[in-house]
C-alpha cells in the first residue's frame, strides 16, 4: 500500500541516526576547533607575525564561501551522506599536511582545505537533519544535533592546550597530527546513516513531491522568501556573539587582571550553559514557542553582551556567561529550522548553504570589526556593538513569522500522520 507522498514500502528511519550524526559531528567539530588554535601556534613558530595569522584564520572561512552553493544545489538534487564522508577525509587531510607546512602560505592552503571539509560535512550533516526529520520533530533534531558542535568545541580548545607545550614546532605539529586521527575516528559513525524515505521535512508542502523533478530556483529566488533572511542574520548574529566571545574575553581579562586559567573556566561554563540550552529545547518550544524563544533568547543575549562591557567581578561576569551562554544556544539550530521552513521545497540544502556563507562571512567580518571598534573605544565596545547586532536580530525574530512557519507541534504530527 502506497503512503502519501512517499515511497512505498519506505520507512522512517529511527532515531539511532540522529545519535550517530551527533557522535560523528562531535568528533568533526573536535577536530577543527584543536586544529585552529594549533594553526595559529604553528605559524608563529614559522615566524608569522599578528598579521599573517589573521590572514590564515580568514583563509578557513573565505575558501569555503565559493563552495557553499554548489555544494547546496548538487545536495538538493541529491543524496545528503556522501558529503559527510568527503568532509571528514578534507578535514582530516588539512589537519595532518597543516603539521608538515613548512611556510605560512603552505599552512594557509591548508587550513582552507579543513574549512572546506568542515563546511562539506556541517551541509550534508543539515540536510540529513531536514530531510529525515518530521516537521514536528525539526526544532529538537537541530538542537540535539547542534549538541554536537558544542561538545567538540568544549573539548577541543582544551585537548589543544595540553599538548601545545614551549616547544611549539613540535607540539604545534603534535596537536594538528591528533586532531587528523580524531576527525577520522568520525566515519565509524556515518555507515548508512541515510534513509530513503519519503518522510520528514521534505514531505512538507505539495511541491516536495515534485522537488527532485523541478527546476532551480535562483539564489536571489530563496533570499526573497520571508523568513530566510531573518534566519540567515539571526545565525550571523549569534555566531558572530560567539566568535568575539571566545576571542575577546581573553582581552577582556588581561586589562582587569584576571588570570588566563580563570578565562579558560569562564568560556568553558559558557559552552556548557548552551549545551543545556539544547538539552531542554523541547520543553522551552512548548511552553513559549519558536518565534518567542529567538525573540527573548536574542534580547537577552544582547544585554548581557553590553553589560560584559562593564566593570562586573569575576563572579558577575561568571553569571552573564552562563545565562549568555544559554541565550546563544538557542539561535542556531532554531535559525536552521526557520530557513528550511521558509525555503522552497526543493532549495532547502541550497537554503541552509546560503545560511552557512552568512555564518562564514560574518566569521570573517566580525573579528576585523571588533578589532577596529576595540582600538578606537576600548575593550569592551565590540561587546556592546554585538549587543546592539543581537537586538537587531530579536527584532527579526519578532517580526518574521509566518502562519506557515508557525505551526504548531500538532499541526506537524498531524502532516507527519497523513504522510
């Protein structure tokens, strides 16, 4: 008997796929997050100064914005998982030639490689998620998928810091060769992690049926949809407050006397207040829903971003990282569910590409921002420029709704039932 929109005889794929993605996006995300920190050590023990290491750490993000597109259109037209296994091996092959660089340029090229398998696997790693998740269940698949990333950048910057030691060509060397064998140790997870089914995200809406046989929609086309705009800054925010975050507290606490080890300790308990953040993202969407929860979540962060600016005790600021932290957990994998929803049906990985060079520029334009803004006003004004960018961002959230974006978790096992 034939079910709805999809195939016969398909099925819906269960949720140990979901586990799987999160382990493997952990290892992924480890990796990269020991490796970049390990970059910066290896170019300065290569005799790059200030300058050259920025430019490395923009190569990551810059290389992939080329990619991003077409890697979307050629997932939306196709199957999400091949593109896991590719990312892990860019990866994986980045952070072990990144070890052998002998020149910056050479280190540069490399770390451009790992951006591009990072972005490989974060694209296919989405689309899997939209694809194979019930409308209902979109919102809690994202955020325990986004779990992920939190736990590899929790662990990573840590795992690199034990094994950079004074000798740092060597260490430097060390650390990239390990974060190689921890982003391989993600294809154990990936073993036919897709299913083809008809179900999940893609049998929304009466174009999904058709969405393989359609033509493209233009890129202009999907920034033109209400909601994917919205989606994209509100993503570009919160990853931009995250990124300055990590960046800048460093500085933050040189100028108030605060040790490097207790800096460490503050940004680890803000990772651990977005992980619980995605932990409860259920709960929190049934009692406020979505567009309520980016809307607080996003105003919230953008206080406590300006109010770091202020001369708090370390207790204090200790406090506004947690609850920070827990407002930064929600943006992200609420931003992806609001692109898929908002994007055609047969542009959603096209969508949720776009959404990542928006991420990537911002992570290219945020630290030259704040760099300009911290040396005409002080320390503390990018924090409270990224306050000003997030209540930007609560403003879209506020404003960008749409009935169909909307609907309610009975609404959504009611298309998952009829499909």
């Amino acid at each position: 008997m034939r079910h709805g929109r999809g195939t016969a005889g398909s099925r819906p794929p269960g949720r140990g796929w979901l586990l799987r993605l999160v382990i493997a996006f952990s290892f992924a995300q480890g990796a990269v997050s020991m490796a970049r920190p390990a970059v910066s050590y290896r170019a300065l023990s290569l005799g790059a100064d200030e300058r050259a290491v920025g430019v490395i750490a923009g190569v990551y993000a810059l290389l992939p914005l080329f990619a991003a597109v077409p890697l979307g259109r050629r997932t939306d037209h196709g199957r999400c998982a091949p593109l896991l296994p590719v990312g892990v091996a860019l990866i994986a092959g980045g952070c072990a030639l990144s070890g052998t660089a002998a020149s910056p340029g050479a280190l540069a090229a490399w770390s451009g490689l790992m951006g591009l398998g990072h972005l490989c696997f974060v694209i296919g790693a989405q689309s899997l998620v939209a694809r194979q998740s019930a409308p209902a269940e979109q919102d809690r698949n994202f955020g325990h998928f986004t779990i992920g990333a939190s736990l590899g950048q929790l662990v990573g910057p840590i795992a690199a810091g034990a094994l950079i030691g004074p000798d740092m060509d060597r260490s430097s060397a060390l650390a990239l060769v390990v974060s190689a064998a921890v982003a391989a140790a993600a294809v154990t997870s990936l073993w036919r992690i897709e299913h083809d089914t008809g179900r999940g995200a893609v049998a929304e809406g009466p174009a999904a049926g058709s969405a393989g046989r359609t033509a493209r929609v233009p890129v202009l086309g999907i920034l033109r949809s209400r909601g994917v705009p919205a989606g994209i800054f509100i993503s570009l925010a919160v990853l931009s407050a995250t990124d300055i975050l990590t960046a800048y507290l460093p500085v933050v606490g040189e100028h108030r006397g605060i040790a490097p080890a207790t800096v460490g300790i503050l940004l680890s308990l803000r990772a651990g207040a977005t992980i619980a953040c995605r932990l409860v993202m259920t709960p929190l969407l049934r009692i406020l829903g979505r567009r309520a929860l980016i809307t607080l979540t996003c105003l919230l962060g953008g206080v406590l971003c300006a109010g770091i600016a202020l001369p708090v005790p370390v207790w204090g600021l200790g406090v506004m990282l947690v609850l920070l932290g827990f407002c930064l957990g929600a943006g992200q994998p609420l931003s992806m569910t609001t692109v898929v929803r908002a994007a055609p049906a047969e542009a959603r990985s096209t969508a949720l590409a776009l959404r990542l060079t928006g991420n990537r520029l911002g992570q290219v334009a945020a630290p030259a921002g704040a760099g300009a803004v911290a040396g005409v006003a002080g320390v503390g004004a990018p924090f409270l420029t990224l306050g000003a960018l997030l209540l930007v961002a609560a403003g879209l959230g506020l404003r960008r709704g749409t009935p169909a974006q909307e609907c309610s978790a009975s609404t959504g096992r009611a298309l998952a039932k009829k499909n």
